[in-house]
C-alpha cells in the first residue's frame, strides 16, 4: 500500500476532499466486490448469502452464538433466524447445544462442514488482503477498519 495510515487518533484530521471522495470510491467498489464474492461463494455451495454470512460469523465465535445475537448482528427477526438455522442444521452445517449460560437459551455451532465453508470463505478475503496490503499496511489497515466500523455503528453515535 502506498499511502501511509495512522491510528485515528495520531490522524491528521484535515483529509481533502478528493482524499475522501477517493476513499469513498475504492470502499464502493470494495462492497461491490464483497456483494459478488459472497453470491458466488454462496452458490457454489448451494447456499444463500445469509446462509454464508452467518457461517462466518458463527466461525467468529469460539463459544457459540445465540440465535438472538446473531439475528441482531444479521439484522433478521427471530422467525427469519429460525428458518435460517433449521436449513443450515438440515444440511449439517450447525448445530443447536444448550446454552450453559442461560438454559431457555441455546448456542448456535459450526459442524465440521460448516467450520470448512466459513475457512475457505475466509481464506478468499485473506488471499485479497495478502495480494492488495503490503504485509507493514496491515496492522494499520485493520486499525483504520476498525475505527470506521465503530464510526458506522449506530449503537456508537
């Protein structure tokens, strides 16, 4: 990566606007990317792209997650979630466990097939990310990620 970035907060807080606006175009054509990769990944396996997001994210989670949680993280309601793990539990991807934490609850987990989709989906993003970062970019990279993830988050407003 040619361009240096810093943490936010040592940032020069003065970016030009075609800084932004160049920024901007390169984070649509990354949403762009990120919308084809996730079709294509998802039909190769026979999937929905909710189906594939949600495998990630479980991937995300060495404990387990709440049907709840990742409804709120996928911004689906509690049927929609239903429906979505009955058809990733019928192919054998999840897998439903009592929640040690709260007994009405129970976690959600990857099975084996399951675990393997999330890792080859997450081996395409670390292929880009090796290809397009220069390996000292990226520490900075995910600190500037982070920082607007949290700046888009409605919660942190």
């Amino acid at each position: 990566m040619t361009n240096t970035l810093t943490a936010p907060a040592t940032a020069d807080r003065t970016a030009s606007t075609d800084d932004l606006d160049r920024v901007l175009r390169a984070f649509r054509t990354l949403q762009t990317q990120h919308a084809r990769v996730l079709a294509h990944q998802s039909a190769l396996r026979g999937l929905h792209a909710t189906d594939l997001r949600f495998l990630v994210f479980v991937a995300g989670a060495d404990a387990g997650v709440t049907p709840k949680h990742a409804g709120e993280h996928l911004e689906l309601t509690t049927g929609a979630m239903t429906s979505l793990i009955d058809r990733l539990e019928r192919r054998g991807h999840i897998e439903r466990r009592p929640n040690p934490g709260d007994r009405r609850s129970i976690l959600v987990h990857l099975t084996p097939s399951g675990a393997a989709i999330a890792g080859e989906v997450a081996a395409v993003y670390r292929e880009a990310f090796r290809s397009g970062v220069d390996p000292a970019d990226l520490a900075r990279v995910a600190v500037a990620l982070e920082a607007v993830g949290s700046a888009l988050d409605p919660r942190d407003r």
